[in-house]
C-alpha cells in the first residue's frame, strides 16, 4: 500500500528532536511523526542528574518532562524507544531501523529527516577504564546504574576525572552524600572556561569543604581486578571505589557522516541558521550541531539544553515552512559549586584575547542586598569590553545568590550590542531584599566607563 501522507522521521527522543516534532504536529496534524530513540527513555533532564545521584531528586523518573503515553497520546507522536537507527539513505530517503527487543530491522521512508543524536562522554583509551565502577553520567541509564553500583557495592571514595561543570557538580553531590571525593584535572586549575579570579576561588571552595584536588596531573590508568582499585596519575597513587569520568563529551555524528552530512570545522554537524543541513530535507539540531555564535560571527558547539530546545523549535517551524532563523548564541551557562552561584556569557577575558580582540577589564566585588538587610551575600562581577568601543563581548560572576540573575542581565546587552554607558544607566529593579540601590551591575558598568 502506498503511504499517502507526508512522514517526518526523527533521530534522537529528546530535547531538540521532541522539540521538532512536537511543533510539527501541533502546526501540521495530518503528518506522520516518528521518533526513534536507541535509550529505554525520553524526553528527560540530564541536567539534573547530579541531583539525583545527590539524592535531592528520589525517583530518576522524576526528571522525566513528558512521559512516552503523553508524547503519544497528547501529542500525537510515534515514539518507538529502544529502536536504534543504523543507517540513512538521503537520496531515497530511507532510514534503517534495528528495534533493539527483538533484534530485527526495519527501512522506514521519510520525507523530512531531523538528526538530533546528541552528544556523548568522552571515554579516554585509558587501561582499565573497563573495569566495574567506571562510569559517566550522561544519560538516565547511567545514573540509574551509578545508583545500582552504590547499593551494592557500598563505596567510600570517589575519584572524579575532570574538572568541568559535570565535574564540579557531581564532586558537590558525592561529597555532601559522604563520599571521600578526590578530583583529577590535568590543566592547573578546575572550571578553566571561567577566568581564574572565578576558578581559583571555586577550587578554594573544594577544598574547604574537604574535597581533594589533584591539578596539573593526568590520568595514566585506572587500576583494579573485578572492580576498580585506584587510579594512577602522572604523580601519584590514588584508591578509590568509584570513578566517574567527566572530561568532556563529543558529538554524536557518526550516522551523519557516513550518510554524506557535512561536518563543520568544530566537530559536529554544520547546519545553517535555519538548522538545514547539506543535503535537501535533512535538518539537525542540538548536542549534536553547531550554532552560529553572535560575537565571533562563525558556528561553534557550545552544546547546551536551551540551546537544543530553541533549535528544535526552529526546525520544526521550518519544516512546516515558516522560514524562520536561528538568531544564534552567545555562550550563556551557569552552575552551583557547594554555595557559590557561577554564570557567564559571552567571551572570557583570555578567551577574547585569543580571537584577536582587544579588551579592557573590569573586576568589581559587591553584595547582594542593601548593606543593612540580613544575609547579604557578596558577589563578583567581571566585564570585558572592546578597549576601543567599550561594546561590552563577556561577563563573568559568581557569588553566594542572585549571580544569574546579573549575568542575564549582562547576556541581554551584549544581544543588544550595549556599551558600558548604556549598561551604566539601566532601570533596574531596587528593593532591600534583592538588591542594593546601585544594582552590582551598575556599579560593574559605572567602574568600567571610568577606563583601563
């Protein structure tokens, strides 16, 4: 039987794929939406996977947004997990389909295809990295099997490899359960996306709340017999009962490239500002794709899950032939390391720097709340401008609340193209509970106007 209406195939059930198909059903309720995902899950919140193995989220279901019955029932998807898809053929326009229960395949024809593979952990060519008790946390299934391990297992130390955000928030989470947690960074200090007034201080932070940081070190193997035993690094010896790596994670393209999808000079998937691909009908959109980066004016992979959300939505609305763009990004992100609140957008000062910019930097500490109210909180503010315009292009901040508020504030005016005498004057919100009269932004702002 021929199929009479339009089919958009899916690859990858969760935040941009789900984004894409939602809005495609919802604006064209006649089209045959498919979503294959390899995983028993979908659409769930791997941000929040730190704070189940911390055990602030109980049940791991609970990071689940929409239950697989809604996206099918409420939203008229044909969500089929545990289905890996293992090839595409863009000039038929046909995906080859294994379903992982029953070990069989199936070819599926498309008439849109969106490519949302995402990203995975990098797993270094380490000896012993086998071993029973090394894990990544990327996925439900592995929090889910971190979990498993530590009921049974009954570990006391943990060793986290890498210093990145998912390094730091797992380090938090082990660390506030009971764990004796040790972090391996091979660069000097953690958190390096952050300049290192930010770093330095959140590596303080570490070990004043007894974590053990090991830096300038790299890893050389990983030890143990049935399970892991130790760690070797560059310096020393180091036992443990768990580890989990978090050095970084790359992007998904291996089924992009070989079915003739162009790669960009970053890695991962290059797309246009309306996520299209190369070839005709093939979008991608997420951890696995670029996006263009309003500052540096090129793509890069910043892989973020607002970012996937926002281009699953582009691609859905192209799909249905809006022809709407992709304004870009410029690499707003946050996190929590034990007390302190850390944000920034934009570009880093050595970061800037690099890229040929000439910039001019403006470091201020302040508080939270008017100096009378109780529990202010200090906080820093960093603003780096072009020396010559005073354009501001990045900011940084942290402090013990109310940092991401002040960074969306700053992500907004570099959007906007603001200089420090426009950020200077802003009519921002004063009340004793939030903020003092001169908002830390302003006071940021007012400083840097004055010069190098």
């Amino acid at each position: 039987m021929n199929r009479q209406r339009e089919r958009l195939v899916v690859i990858g059930g969760n935040a941009a794929g789900l984004s894409a198909a939602s809005y495609v059903k919802r604006k064209r309720p006649e089209t045959e939406v498919l979503v294959f995902e390899k995983s028993p899950y979908t659409s769930y919140g791997s941000c929040g996977l730190p704070y189940y193995i911390e055990g602030l989220v109980k049940d791991p279901m609970e990071l689940i947004a929409v239950p697989i019955s809604a996206l099918k029932e409420k939203r008229g998807l044909d969500v089929r997990v545990l289905h890996e898809v293992t090839d595409v053929d863009t000039e038929k326009r046909r995906v080859r389909v294994r379903d992982l229960k029953g070990e069989k395949e199936i070819e599926f024809s498309y008439d849109w295809l969106v490519i949302s593979t995402g990203a995975s952990p990098v797993r270094p060519p380490l000896p012993g990295i086998g071993l029973n008790g090394v894990f990544a946390l990327r996925t439900l299934e592995d929090g889910i099997r971190i979990e498993n391990f530590i009921k049974v297992e009954s570990p006391k130390r943990v060793t986290i490899i890498g210093g990145g955000y998912i390094g730091m928030e797992v380090a938090e989470a082990f660390s506030i359960r009971g764990f004796e947690v040790t972090v391996v960074e091979k660069l000097p200090r953690v958190l390096s996306n952050f300049d290192a007034e930010f770093s330095e201080r959140v590596g303080e932070k570490l070990r004043e709340k007894g974590v053990r940081l090991i830096l300038g070190s790299g890893v050389k193997s990983i030890e143990g017999d049935r399970i892991v035993r130790g760690i070797i690094t560059e310096t020393g010896t180091v036992e443990t009962d768990l580890v989990l790596l978090g050095v970084g994670i790359k992007p998904q393209i291996t089924l992009a490239k070989k079915s003739g999808i162009e790669i960009g000079k970053t890695g991962a998937i290059k797309i246009n500002d309306r996520t299209e691909t190369n070839i005709h009908r093939v979008y991608a959109c997420g951890d696995c794709a670029e996006a263009h980066h309003r500052i540096l004016n090129r793509n890069v992979w910043i892989p973020l899950g607002d970012t996937a959300n926002k281009q699953g939505r582009i691609t859905g609305a192209n799909i249905v032939g809006e022809g709407v763009s992709f304004p870009g990004i410029i690499g707003s992100a946050a996190t929590k390391v034990f007390e302190l609140e850390l944000a920034r957008t934009g570009l880093g000062e050595e970061e800037a720097k690099g890229e040929g910019f000439d910039v001019t930097t403006t470091l201020i500490e302040s508080f939270t709340r008017a100096h009378y109210y109780p529990n202010r909180k200090p906080i820093m503010i960093k603003l780096i401008s072009e020396k010559k315009t005073k354009r501001l292009i990045g900011s940084q901040a942290m402090g013990g609340e109310g940092v991401a508020k002040r960074i969306d504030i700053l992500a907004t005016a570099i959007w906007a193209g603001m200089k420090l005498d426009e950020i200077a004057w802003l009519d921002l919100t004063y009340v004793p509970p939030v903020a003092p009269v001169w908002d830390p932004v302003l006071v940021a702002a007012q400083v840097g106007m004055k010069g190098d």
